[in-house]
C-alpha cells in the first residue's frame, strides 16, 4: 500500500520509561513485542507502517505525536498493558480521546468487535474515553488498546505468552484490514 495508507505502531513506552513492572516483567517490553508481531502481521499483508521505537529506548509523547502527523499517517494504533492496585483487575480495554473523531469511533468499535472474537474468555472492558496526549494531538483516528493487566499474575503469565503476543497482534492486524477497507 501507499502512504496514504501509513498506520503507525506506537509500542507504549521505553528506555528509561517501563511503564507497570510487576515480577519481573516491564510493561515495555511486552508491548514492544506485542508490535513486533504486529510489525510482521502487516508486512504480510502489505499494509505501511511505522513504528515509533523498534528497540527499547526513549521516546516521548511529542516524539510520538510528531512523528504520526509527519508521516500523515492512516492510523494510529499504541499498544499498552494496563495496572491496578488490585491484583484481581482483569481485562482489555480500548481508548479513544473524548472528542473522538468518527474515524476513531469505527477503529475502536473494530478493534473491540475483534478481541471479542479472538479472546472470547478475557474480560472486555470495552471503549473508554481518555485524554491520552497521543490520543489528542494525532491528527488521524487514534486507539490505544491495553492488553490486559500485567498487575494481575495470571493475566501476566497470558501477557508473557508468545502465542498469546501473536495472536494479539493477529487480532488488532485483522482490525486494521477491515478499517482500511471501510474508510
């Protein structure tokens, strides 16, 4: 595809920014392999993209931002794990900014339709409207999705498993397809 088909990934946080750590386990890394499969997942299917970092260093929001409006970008997709005091909290969440643009209402409605189908037995907290920088200053449709919460040590282990990294990615890929095919 073109660049007018651009879809930038935005793995939440990096270098000195791990975002949640809990046993062991940086938030930033989970959501940098999360995109690497993602990153995959569109080279297959011949769809642009961009990644905000490709290794794990310092990006900052403005970076982010800067770096999506430059590129005139379709889409912008960042991938999150989300925390909580309490270690019971479960579930994937979906974030749009409050004064979202259609287009960000259909790819958020996408994306939840999807993990719906893809992940029947995690708990879907569906769409949530927050003022996330990235979500705001992009000029294009923007979602940010956590994967689930990495504070819970069960959905930590899920987080940690490859196959469950893929198929996340296979998922948010599908999304992906079917709003490009709908705008």
């Amino acid at each position: 595809m073109d660049k007018s088909s651009m879809i930038i990934i935005d793995p939440g946080h990096g270098g000195l920014d791990n975002g949640a750590s809990y046993g062991y386990t940086d938030e930033d890394d989970i959501n940098l392999a999360i995109a690497y499969y993602l990153e995959y997942e569109l080279k297959e299917a011949g769809i642009s993209y961009c990644m905000t970092r490709e290794k794990d260093e310092d990006v900052s929001l403005d970076q982010r931002v800067t770096l999506a409006n430059v590129k005139d970008a379709k889409l912008f997709f960042s991938i999150h794990c989300d925390a909580f005091h309490k270690k019971t909290v479960q579930g994937i969440s979906i974030h749009i900014y409050p004064a979202a643009s259609i287009g960000s209402l259909q790819i958020s409605g996408i994306v939840h339709r999807q993990l719906l189908t893809y992940f029947p037995l995690q708990r879907n907290r569906g769409v949530k409207r927050s003022d996330f920088k990235v979500l705001c200053e992009t000029r294009m449709p923007a979602v940010l999705v956590e994967c689930e919460f990495l504070s819970n040590p069960k959905m930590r282990k899920f987080l940690k498993e490859p196959e469950n990294q893929r198929r996340m990615a296979r998922c948010f890929k599908r999304s992906i397809q079917i709003y490009l095919r709908n705008i």
